[in-house]
C-alpha cells in the first residue's frame, strides 16, 4: 500500500508542474509589457524598468520560467500591486473564510444528499425517486446567484432569521460565524446535492443489484443495515469521486457566493484582482486553488484503500 | 461542468453499442421530446428576434426608465422618432426594453452555449485521436490535460477574458478551453477501446492507412457519446456566461444577454425584480431544456446506462 | 441501529437548538462605527493619488492646516494665528498648542513644511503655488514662514483645499519619502488612529479614537471647526460590494452607514424602517465629458462646438441619477452656487437643440471618423453616461464606437495620446466633487497647457493668460471677472462638457446624528444612540 501511497502522490507532481506552467504562460501572452501591467496603472518607468529586471524579462522564456518556479518554490508568490501587500499573506488572509464555506458546504451536502441517494435506489422508479430525479436537474439549472437572491429575500428580508451577508471570523464566537455562514452555506450546497444524489442514487442502484444484496436478505438483516452496511459501503468509490470532482464546482460557485453575500474570502480576490488587472493576485490565486483541487483529489484517490480493499495496487 | 464528468464516465460504454435502432430509440423517448422541443422553440425565438413586437435592446430614454411589465412608455428612435411602446417585462433602469434585450439574448445565450460546445467537441477529438492512436504523445498530452482540468474553470475562464478584451471569440474560447480536457479523455479511451476490436485490427491488418481507420471506422463509433457530451457541454458555457456577466467579466453589458441584463438589475433586485427574473427564468427553462436533451440522448443511446445517472 | 438512530435523532437537536438561541440578532455596539465607503482602500498615501478613498482616509488620521467650511470660506485649523506683511511676500505662522503625532511627537514647523513641499510636488494647485514660493522655514518649532517671489491670491485656498490633493500634515521623516513612492508609515495627527495591523484590504479598515487629539472649540463645519470624535472605533466595511446588499445589510442594521448609495436604491432607502438619507453635502459633484484635443476629429474646434451642441445635460443627468430632487443642470464649469459659477460663455450648450448641432456637424466638415468613448463597467455612479453620449451624438450625425471596460483601464486608456485606433481615445466622462473644480485654478478641466494638462490636451494661450492673472490677483470682483472671462473662453474652444450636478445623500441607521456639512466624507463628530435605531 505504500507504494501505491508514494506512486500516487508522485503522480500529482507533474500535474502541478504543468499548471504552473499554464498560469506562467498565461502572462506571458498578454499583449502588453508584462513588467508594466504588473506594476499598474500609476507607476513610473524606474519601477516598470525595476519590475522587469527582477522578473529577467529580457532573458529567455525558459531562464524566466526557471526565475518565476524558483521564487514560487520558496513560497513568494510576489507583490500585488493593488492590495499592496505579499500574495501569500493576502491568500493567508482570505483562507479561513473560504475554507469554512467550502467545509460546510461539503458537510451539508453529503449529509443531505447521501440519505436522498440512497432512499431513491431504494424505492426505485417510485415518485420519491422521479421527485428527486427532476429536482436535481433544477438544481444545476439555476443560476447560483438567482438561488442566493431568492434565498436572502425569503429567509433574511422577510423573516429576518439570518444576516443578509458578511462574515464573522470564528475567533469572534461560534455562534457569529454560523449564523453568517448557513445561508451561503445551503446556496452553495444545493448544486452540489443534486450531483451527489445522482450519483449516490445510481452507483446504490447498483449495487442493489448484485447477488450479495440478495444474500443479505435473505440472511434476514434489517433493511437498513442492508442498505448502508452493504450497499452504500460498495458504491462509496464513485460516490468519493464525485465528492472530489465536485471541488472544482465549489470552487467556482464560491466566487459568485462570496460576491453576493460579501464574504471576503477567495472567490472574491479573484473577482477583485481580475477587475484590477492585478496578475500576481490573479496568478497565485489560481495557483492554490489548482493546488488545493489536486490535493483533494489525491485524498478521494487514497481514500478508495479505505473503502474497498480490494485496491491495492 | 455540471454533470459533464459524472456523465463522461458512463457514455463511454455507449459507444461500443450497435447503431441499429438507435434513431428509432432516440425518437421516442420523453425527454428527447420534451428537450427538443424546447430548444427548438428557443432557436425559434432567437431566428425570428426582429419580428417578434421587439424594439433595439440598446435604445433606452430616461423618461421610461424603471416601468413594470405590462406598462407603456416612450422609446425614442435614432433618427428621433418617439414611439408608444408597451413594456411586456418592463423596463430596466436606463429605460430599455426588457422583453427585447431577453429575445435578443436568446441568441447570444444559443450562439455561446452552441459554440463553446462545438469548440470543445473539435479540439478535444483532435486531440483525443491523437493521444488514443499516437502513443509518443499520450504521455505528455494527458498530462497537460490533466494540468488544465486541474484550474477550476471558472477561475480559468475569468483570467482568460481578463487577459484578452471583453469580446464574444474570446468568451467563447474562454468558456470552452476547460471543457477540452473531458472531451480529450472520452475520445481518447472510445479510441483505445475500439482499437481493441477484430474489425479494426483486420482493418489495420489489410493495411489501411491510419487517416481512414480514424476517420472512417472510430470517429463514427464516438458520434453519439460525444453529442451527449455536448449537449452537458452547451448547458454548462450558458450557465458560464451568465456568471462571468454577473461578476462583471463577460461580455461588454451594451450586448444583451441574459447574464448582463441580470448583472444590471441586481442593484434593484428587491425594488424591480422583473429584471433578475425575466432572464433568470430564461435562462433556468433553457439550460434545464438541454440538460433534459442530454439525459434523454444518454438514456436512448445506452440503455444500460440510463438506470445509473 | 436504533442506537444509531436515537444518537442521530439527539445531535440533530442539539445542532437546532444551538442554532435557534444564535438566531437571536447580534449585539450593536453603540461605540462602533461600521460605515460602507464608495470604493475599496488600496492605496494609502493621500498625496501620491487623487483618489477619493485614500482622501477620506487621510481625514481620518491626519489633520490640515486650514479648513473649508461649509460656506466654502477657508477658516484655520492647525493654525492658531497668522500674519501678512503688506506686500503679501512674507506669511507667518502659528500652530496651536497641543498637536502631536500619533506617536507622541508634537507637531513642529519642520514637519509642515516638509509635507507642504511633497503635496506642492504632486497637487496642481500646490504645483502652481510652488512657482511663487521661494523658500519656507520654521524659526521656532512652534511657527513657519514661507517667503514668496511675488504676490499670490491663493495661499490660503491652496492650504485649505478641501480635496484632492488635500495638504495634510504628516511627520517629517514620512513626508520626506519621495513624492512618487507611496508612503509606509501612516502615523498622523488627526482624530482617529489607524489600525495596521487590522487593516485587511479588501476586507475592513480599522481606526480608533485618538484620546490625544485636542479640538479646536468652534463647531464642526466642513472640513474647518473642532474635530470631536464621540465614538471609540470606525469600521469601514471594504466586502460589501452588491449594492442590494448594502442596501439590505443597512436596513437590518448590520451596518450603519452607507457613504455613497447607488441611485437606484434610493427608492428602497426611503421605504426603509430606520434608515435617513443625509444630505451632507449640498454642493454635491458635478458630471463631465472630455474631449481628446490631439486626435481627429476633436482637433477640430468647430466638431468640438457640434459635438458640446449636442450633450445637452438634462437627458445625462435623468438616465444616470434619476431621482428629480437629487440632481440640476447648471450652466457653469465652476460650481454653481459659488463664488465663480456663472453662466457665462455657456449658450452653445445650454441653449442648444438636437437640430442646432446636426446643423452645426454638418457645417464643421466631419468625414464621419468613428469617436471612441470608453465606457467604465464596474463604476455606478458613472456607469449610464457614455450610453447617453453615444446616443445623443449618433442622434446629432457622429459616428460612434462605445468601448466597454473596467475603470482601471479607463484610467490607464485615458493618458494614452495615441490613436483611438491605437489604445487612444475620443471622449471618456468623470464626476468631480465641488471643490475639485470650483475655481479656475483647481478646475483641472480649464488648463490648456497643451500635452501639460489634463487628459484630453487642450492647447489655448488666451486662457492660460487669464489663469496666471487670476493665480495673482488679490481682490475678489478682478477675480470674479477673471473667472467669467476664462469659462467664455473655454466654452468656445469647448475644453470639456459639463454635464450637470448633482448630490449623492448618505444614507444612515436613524440613530446616528450629528453630520458635518461640508464637501467630502467626514466621519467625526458623530454619535450613534444606544438603541438599534
């Protein structure tokens, strides 16, 4: 198993690196001087000519490549211009509220649509299973955003239960920090509930159908020890790989979910970096988010020795 | 992006299913119907824009701004000609009309969703035959593919547009370029699966030249996996589009689309809902109409797999 | 598994019990300020950039040697007294006693004139009162001097300027950074101190009441008057972005002040329970299209004048400010209502119609070059403007490309002098606050110096003429002709297009009192009651 453990992890090195790449690259092809958009709009030509001999632009792509992957290595994602402050310490400030965003709405997600999965495998074909069919295309079907407006006028404006936006770091309370975060949390969570449910659904189904479903049956367990014992436990794998899959979803429904209920997390900084035209923010953003998908990817692939042992490699 | 993986995993076997009947299958079944149907109402609507009681989504007057639907108003012509209008979705905050710039967006909403697929569906069997059949390239290709699905799309699209100017190409390019990857890795294991088979290896024995095995016995074997693809593909770019507007990255807000109108009326959202909502139900009827295609093309194309997703 | 069950059945409880008892609304601390400013703070150097934000910022820590009050008259305020010799050459001043620094430095001359000299680097009208300056010095910590060549109608004004660039006094070893590096020490001698290390751009800025800060005993008015501050801390809340949003954060009381509501939710404000709109500043700002004097067409005069015939204000100002109360034409390029907004000069475009400048477009000799005018997506408050330009110059016969982008390349777009064609550019439109543009010699617009001023490079000697008399002339009624003369002027080379003013009230919980009126956004002696509001 270490093996598998060590190849596997070995096997995200190169994807990293050709990320790295890309996001490289993609400067690079901006028409316009690289050294004066990283400087911005207001500096002078002794910063743009400071800036630039500092990245080695007058070297060779690959000379700058090895420049740019060296600083990287030793964690300086550079200067943002805009926020005026390291990359690193703005994306270690943006952190946390991003991060409780996306774990809750993972909690909720599976919590919620794992228990709907299963109960339609079960009673398949009746209309629990039809509802919950046509609900989840709904649920990729509507915009993010219209889903929060709709959510902030019915639960915050007219019965004022939640806050209408913003965030509580959690060092203020517990209590704070929930409350700020369910809204968006469910917003989030909808999408990401109508693609596990499927999933849980068919990969249940099928199991369902085996011959060791029949024995256990007929073994007299109850349904329900059946059902999660057995069966779940058998479709866990593709269920993981979605759960994994779906993190590049989250990321991108957190950019819009941070917009609209102003949560300063990383989803924002993109949009304001974007808007900003500030490329180091806008490198080292995607960066991490690219890296942080890879790794949650390399945990749901790890995570599969746990759930069937019959992987080995 | 939405259900492009999962779905991805399970057309794969449709593939290796015989043809005969198909059409038939394909016809008859609800979804397709249903789907297809609406989608072709949607084209309907995009073709016939200017004779639908439409006036120029771009002519606005300050003295019609912020009419509720069904209200009438003035709209002043170029040439300065006032017309009496009646607002069937109401005006927005500069004074335009919304019905028109939601029937106009119907085809920018089509175009993108269109393009974006077929601009992934090319790329990605040119480049998913290559790594299938060339074995020198497969190694660095899915690798670099693998890097590219491992940028969120979104974040993808957002630098993209961000880099280039704000145009329809560089939207749709932008929208497109993460779906390749998917595309590649379909058309990729459809060729390494159909290589393995007696017809093709006796093709290959009698010497065929490659060009005409690719082309000639497994492009066609690929066609209905990857129309299912694409249909998942289209949805997705609508869906794109309509978020990077909102965020204020996608197309330049005079271009009526239903994201930019939405992007527009959000300030005013609790005063003048109209104007979130007209093109959000647009939107949601139009992206729920081609995930229903999707499915009911999966589910006709592979049987099999229809029980599963 | 019924274990199971009754386990599952137990925490789900205990999660919504938790859940109801945090449903109970947050605590509002009566000594916190949470305020929504018009933009996000990024720079905080208030010399190095004209930008509002960074402004409002430097009221907050730091203080000026004069004021403006709300009568636009200049009134001292880190000055005690101050006296002129009688060939107006030699001005002498004296600090009140008290002021120190956030770090326990009294305030000296040395420190004034040393930020008087980096502000008269950057700032146009400390630019111009550099030219008269021979030299500066401080005889005693407690006093400065400043020798000048000749005399000069506008010391006073340049001190005092209430906006950007504002002349605020910061410590000598910061103000001897160089003007075109932004500063890194931000301590000062205003009524709040700045929190650093709260500071998250992007997220919230953070200042707290300067217990040390001695105010002057009038009451407050404009940017003059004493500085009280009644509250312990300001939030500025830099995540709320969404104008809907904001607009529903203010009316469920999660914050308290929102300083620039877009004109779309004023509706909704007014409907609100507990929330007033404050119309603080009554000279509001005022709109403006600039033209491109070194690129065709608007190198021509005569398609200049056609051009200005057409954008005529009322339709600007109904499309982008909408509510009737708020907004009014006004025929000067100085604000009306001050001392130099006349109308003077301004016929060609007041009393203009649609008919009149086809007329006068197809008179100039146009070829129908397509006019580029950039059109900012991501900024409210000027958002509509150039729609209503490109129609009401297609209207006229213009040919007209509208260009979409965000304002930072605005910006940058904008002091390119290339082709349209190239990166350049044809029209772009702006709003400016009162006191930027109130008088010949702030008004950045009415320089033409050529490639010197302004974006948009107008060349024309007669008026810079009338604006060198008018920077040394000392009596008011020369200085009011002078400035009628400059806009009659500027109006027939048609410089710029003033569009129209109009104010831009904050909106406020009903429970804080006690706003200052005056120009700019000024965030002391206010009080918020005890209870939500």
């Amino acid at each position: 198993m270490w093996t598998f453990l060590a190849r596997r992890i070995a096997a995200t090195i190169p994807v990293l690196l050709v990320v790295a790449v890309l996001v490289f690259l993609m400067l690079r092809l901006t028409p316009g001087d690289p050294a004066a958009i990283l400087a911005g709009d207001a500096a002078t030509t002794e910063q743009i000519a400071a800036i630039r001999a500092s990245l080695g632009l007058d070297r060779s792509l690959a000379a700058q490549f090895v420049i740019w992957f060296g600083n990287l290595l030793s964690g300086d994602l550079g200067q943002s211009f805009y926020f005026r402050m390291n990359v690193t310490t703005l994306i270690g400030q943006r952190l946390e509220p991003t991060l409780a965003l996306a774990t809750l709405t993972i909690v909720l997600a599976v919590a919620v649509a794992v228990p709907l999965g299963v109960l339609a495998a079960w009673r398949f074909g009746g209309w629990f299973d039809r509802a919950l069919m046509g609900f989840s295309v709904l649920g990729f079907s509507i915009p993010v955003f219209v889903l929060a407006y709709i959510l902030i006028y019915v639960v915050s404006l007219k019965l004022g239960w939640l806050p209408v936006q913003g965030y509580q770091r959690l060092e203020n309370g517990v209590l704070p920090f929930l409350r700020h975060l369910i809204l968006p949390s469910i917003t989030l969570s909808i999408v990401y509930i109508a693609l596990i449910a499927r999933v849980t659904r068919a990969s249940v189904l099928e199991a369902l159908g085996e011959d060791y479903i029949r024995t256990a049956r007929a073994k007299g367990l109850p349904e329900l020890r059946v059902l999660v014992h057995h069966a779940l436990a058998n479709a866990a794998v593709p269920i993981a790989t979605v759960i994994g899959i779906g993190v590049a979803l989250l990321i991108g429904g957190v950019v819009v979910t941070e917009s609209v209920y102003a949560i300063p997390g990383l989803g924002r900084l993109t949009v304001d970096a974007v808007l900003a035209r500030d490329f180091p923010t806008i490198q080292g953003v995607i960066l991490f988010f690219s890296f942080a998908y890879v790794m949650v990817n390399l945990l749901v692939d790890l995570s599969y020795v746990f759930f069937d042992p019959r992987i080995r490699y | 992006m939405n259900a492009t993986d999962i779905d991805a995993l399970s057309v794969e076997h449709a593939a290796v299913r015989r043809q005969a009947g198909a059409w038939e299958r394909v016809r008859k079944n609800w979804s397709v119907r249903i789907g297809g149907v609406a989608m072709a109402f949607l084209l309907l609507v995009a073709l016939a824009a200017p004779w639908l009681g439409t006036v120029d989504p771009t002519l606005f007057d300050a003295a019609s701004r912020d009419l509720r639907p069904g209200e009438t108003g003035e709209i002043t012509t170029l040439d300065g000609e006032t017309l009496e209008h009646r607002f069937v979705m109401g005006s927005d905050s500069f004074g335009r009309d919304i019905f028109s710039r939601v029937v106009y967006g119907t085809r920018i909403s089509l175009l993108v969703g269109f393009s974006s697929a077929v601009v992934a569906l090319v790329f990605g069997i040119l480049l998913g035959l290559s790594a299938g059949y060339l074995r020198r390239l497969d190694g660095p290709l899915m690798r670099v593919m693998d890097g590219v699905m491992a940028i969120p799309a979104i974040l993808l699209a957002i630098a993209l547009v961000a880099l280039w100017k704000a145009s329809l190409l560089t939207v749709i390019v932008a929208i497109a370029i993460p779906e390749i990857p998917r595309v590649t890795r379909l058309v990729r294991s459809l060729v390494l699966t159909i290589r393995e088979e007696p017809y093709v290896e006796a093709a290959v024995a009698l010497g065929t030249p490659t060009p005409k095995i690719m082309f000639g016995h497994i492009l066609p074997n690929t066609i209905a996996p990857l129309l299912v693809q694409g249909t998942y593909i289209c949805a997705a770019a609508i869906l794109v589009e309509a978020i990077l507007s909102f965020l204020g990255v996608g197309l330049p807000p005079d271009i009526p689309t239903w994201g930019n109108i939405m992007a527009e009326g959000r300030v005013q959202f609790i005063a003048y809902p109209h104007n979130v909502f007209f093109p959000g139900i647009f939107l949601a009827v139009t992206v729920l109409a081609v995930n229903i295609l999707g499915d009911g093309l999966r589910d006709t194309l592979d049987p099999r797999m229809a029980r599963r997703l | 598994m019924p274990s199971v069950a009754r386990t599952l059945t137990l925490a789900l409880l205990a999660a919504a019990g938790l859940a109801v008892t945090g449903l109970a609304p947050a605590q509002n601390d009566p000594k916190v300020l949470r305020i929504v400013p018009h933009s996000n703070l990024n720079i905080l150097d208030p010399i190095w950039t004209t930008q509002y934000m960074a402004r409002n910022h430097g009221y907050m820590i730091y203080d000026t040697l004069f004021g403006t009050d709300e009568k636009s008259q200049v009134k001292p305020q880190m000055v005690e007294a101050w006296t002129v010799s009688p060939d107006n050459r030699l001005w002498t001043f004296t600090l009140r006693p008290g002021l120190g620094f956030h770090d326990g430095a009294p305030v000296t001359g040395e420190d004034v004139i040393a930020s008087i000299q980096r502000w008269g680097k950057r700032d146009a009208m400390g630019q111009k009162l550099m030219t008269f300056v021979d030299r500066m010095d401080s005889p005693t910590p407690q006093t400065f001097r400043i020798f000048l060549r000749e005399a000069c109608g506008f010391v006073l004004e340049a001190l005092g300027k209430p906006s950007s660039n504002v002349p605020f006094i910061m410590p000598k070893r910061v103000a001897e950074t160089p003007a075109d590096k932004q500063i890194e020490d931000y301590v000062g001698s205003g009524p709040y101190v700045f929190r650093r290390d709260e500071f998250k751009p992007g997220d919230k800025a953070v200042y707290v009441k300067n217990a040390k800060y001695v105010p002057r005993k009038e009451p407050a008015s404009g940017t003059a008057g004493g500085k009280v501050v009644y509250i312990d801390r300001v939030e500025w809340n830099l995540a709320l972005r969404d104008a809907q949003a904001q607009v529903n954060a203010l009316a469920k009381g999660e914050i308290d002040i929102l300083e620039r509501p877009a004109f779309e939710s004023y509706e909704q404000l007014k409907k609100a329970d507990g929330v007033a709109l404050v119309n603080k500043d009554p000279l509001g700002f005022q709109y403006m299209g600039r033209f491109n004097h070194l690129q065709p067409p608007f190198n021509n005069q005569k398609i200049r004048q056609a051009a200005l015939a057409a954008m005529s204000q009322e339709p600007f100002l109904r499309a982008q400010v909408g509510v009737k109360e708020f907004y009014r034409p006004c025929p000067s390029m100085f604000t009306c209502g001050t001392p130099y907004g006349s109308a003077k000069g301004s016929d060609i475009q007041s009393k203009s119609n649609m008919k009149k400048a086809q007329e006068l477009l197809k008179a100039s000799g146009y070829d129908g070059t397509p006019i580029v005018i950039l059109k900012p997506t991501d900024l409210a408050s000027i958002q509509k403007l150039p729609d209503v330009a490109a129609q009401l110059l297609r209207q006229a016969g213009f040919k007209v490309d509208l260009q979409a982008m965000d304002w930072n390349t605005v910006v940058t777009r904008r002091a390119k002098k290339d082709p349209p064609a190239q990166g350049g550019w044809n029209i772009f439109l702006t709003a400016w606050v009162a006191p930027d543009i109130w008088n010949p010699l702030t008004n950045a617009a009415v320089g033409a110096q050529g490639e010197k001023s302004w974006f948009g490079w107008p060349t024309d000697p007669e008026i810079e003429k009338l604006r060198d008399e008018f920077a040394r002339a000392t009596d008011e009624p020369k200085k009011k002709a002078l400035a009628e003369a400059i806009q009659a002027r500027a109006f027939e080379v048609a410089t710029h297009a003033p569009l129209g003013e109009y104010v831009n009230p904050l909106a406020a919980r009903k429970n804080v009192t006690g706003f200052v009126i005056g120009p700019g956004d000024i965030y002391w002696n206010l009080k918020k009651g005890d209870r939500g509001g």
